[in-house]
C-alpha cells in the first residue's frame, strides 16, 4: 500500500483487485496471507543481500530481473483473495501499491539497460519514479498501520486479537517496511557499494 471507490473497485493502474466482502474468515485470509509471504521469503532475503553489492546501473538491470518475478508472485496472490469487508481497504491499500512498484522496477531496469554511465543512471526520469515509488511506499506502511489501528479500535478484531499483529507482520514482510531506506531521495545517487559505511540501505 487512494483510489476512488465508486460501487466497484478501481484502481489507475490496470490491476483487479479483490473488492472485499468476500467469503473468507479473517483467519483464512491471514493465513493466506501468511502463505504468500512464506513462498517467497528466503529468496528475497538473496536478492536484497546482493542489492548492497550493486556497482553499475548493469547489476541494477540483473537486480530487477530477479525481483520482479517475487514482486508479481506476491501481487498475484494478492489479487487471488476476496478479502473479508472488515480489512478490504487495507488489502486494497497494499495491492495498489504493489502493482505500482512493479511498474516502476520494470521501467527502472530497462533504463539500467542502455544509460552510458552512473550518473545518467541516478538523474534519469525512470530513477525519480522509482524514488517516488519508494517514498509512496514508505506511506502506506505508515497509512496501512493507522487504518488497522482504527479498524482494531472499532472492535472489529473482538474475537481474534491476535489478527492485527499477525497481519501486520505479513504486510511489513511483504513491502519491505522495516527496510525501506530512511530518505528515498537519496537511494542511487552512487552505487550502494561504494556508500559509506553506516548510510541507510540503497534499496527496499
């Protein structure tokens, strides 16, 4: 994890996502959750260790090769669930966001293909789209844990209180919260291996 929500679900760009209200108990849809995350954790842990050894805007281009394919896997079980009504604008919230990034890595790595150089690399248009998708991202963390928080002080998780931490951990995993750098402005201005020690990681 914004988007109009008219008696249908919408979203600006071109992904169906569930429009809640579904069948599933919050428990299924936690587990379901929880599924997704698994399937594709261990690997994700690889590609982002080999994010920090990234040099030129070619390791960027092979980077993005290897995360997409994990992005769209997530995204697409996503997309698999009718998520129950009570949490349909947290997953909604999510999925949008998601299916953005995915844009945005796609359009970053054909550019990481063809620049001459670092430094066109760093101020090129697809680069300011990625950064703003990376800022965006950071705000639905933020946005994803004010509305769970409403929707717990509502009461809606009455009966299984153990849902809002789980479910908030699944989703942290599954955007990369906890490792979303500190400013996405800065993320690429020089290769990642060749930051200083002790600067906020490079990549989410």
């Amino acid at each position: 994890m914004r988007r109009a929500w008219v008696g249908i679900c919408v979203t600006v760009i071109f992904v169906a996502s569930g429009c809640g209200g579904g069948d599933m108990s919050l428990s299924e849809y936690v587990d379901e959750m929880n599924t997704i995350g698994a399937r594709i954790a261990q690997q994700s842990e690889v590609v982002f260790a080999e994010a920090e050894q990234i040099t030129t805007p070619s390791d960027v281009n092979a980077m993005m090769e290897r995360v997409q394919p994990l992005r769209i896997e997530v995204l697409e079980g996503f997309e698999g669930l009718d998520p129950p009504e009570q949490v349909a604008d947290l997953h909604r919230l999510i999925s949008d966001w998601m299916a953005k990034i995915i844009l945005a890595e796609e359009a970053l790595a054909a550019r990481a293909s063809d620049v001459a150089g670092w430094e066109e690399f760093s101020q090129s248009s697809e680069m300011t789209a990625y950064r703003a998708a990376l800022a965006e991202g950071k705000t639905v963390c933020t946005d994803f844990q004010a509305k769970l928080d409403a929707t717990a002080a509502r009461g809606i998780f009455a009966d299984t209180p153990w849902i809002p931490r789980e479910l908030k951990e699944v989703v942290d995993a599954a955007l990369g919260c906890e490792s979303f750098p500190e400013n996405p402005e800065a993320v690429y201005r020089q290769p990642p291996a060749h930051a200083e020690q002790g600067e906020p990681r490079q990549t989410p």
